[in-house]
C-alpha cells in the first residue's frame, strides 16, 4: 500500500507538475512547494554519476531487508520501521526502473533556504530510521530473551 501511494503521487507529479505550485507560503518562515525534480543519485543528488552501482546496492539493501525480515521476525515496532525503510527503497528503485531516475517534489524552504527536494519514499525511509535510532535496545534484548528461554 505505502508503495502503490508512492508511485500514484509521482505518476501524478510526472503528469501535471510543470512549474512549481506553491501550498503555502511563509508560514512561520517555511515555504513549501510541488515541484517536479528528478534524482539519478542518492540523497541530495549524491553519487549521480554512479546510477548503475547505485541502483546494484539499493537493490541488494532491499534483498536484505526482505531477507532479515522473513528470517528474524523481529518485534512490531522494529518491522513497521524497517517496513517502512524497505517500502521507501522499493519505490525509489521501481521509480529507476520506470523512468531512469527517483522523481522528487516536495521543496521546503526554511528562512528562505532550500534544504533538498524530496519525495514520499524519501519520506518513509527517513521516517523510519528515525525510529530504529531512538527504538530502546532493551526491548530488543528482552525479546531475544524471551524467545531463547525453554
């Protein structure tokens, strides 16, 4: 689902947005935008001249994911992150299939500076290493415990 909502958003963007539209403007010195901007490399356009190697190892984190996921079956919270890590990876490689490069649009500007164009895939990645970062290790512990003891 997080995927099909993805891709709807940049077929709809790849199909409409010629110029930017504005969703508001200077709201508490935050400007926000729709605007269409393609990505061959990774975050802030890094790595763009490597798109093939790039793609190979999106590639292979999503496997990863698939794979730890299926064989570890970790705690709820720990898989809503890494779901939302592996659907995010999904929808940038499907968009590098589909078109050749991630398409972004949503352009904030804080006090008048721009800190990068992003997407909703972009989104649901940052959103979910958030949570594993500030996800307490205890909780993990305890239910390894748990599934060790006889």
């Amino acid at each position: 689902m997080l995927v099909t909502i993805d891709f709807l958003i940049k077929l709809w963007v790849n199909s409409n947005v010629f110029e930017p539209i504005v969703v508001w403007q200077n709201r508490g010195h935050v400007d926000f935008f729709i605007q269409y901007v393609t990505n061959r490399g990774g975050a802030w356009g890094m790595l763009a001249s490597f798109h093939k190697p790039l793609l190979i190892v999106r590639v292979l984190v999503i496997m990863g994911l698939l794979a730890y996921l299926w064989s570890e079956a970790p705690l709820f919270k720990k898989s809503l992150c890494l779901v939302l890590i592996l659907a995010g990876a999904i929808g940038n490689v499907l968009d590098s299939f589909l078109y050749g490069h991630v398409i972004d649009m949503f352009h904030f500007l804080f006090w008048g500076r721009s800190y990068g164009i992003f997407n909703f895939a972009d989104a649901m990645i940052f959103i979910g290493s958030l949570g594993l970062i500030f996800m307490p290790r205890t909780i993990d512990h305890a239910n390894r415990a748990n599934r060790d003891s006889p």
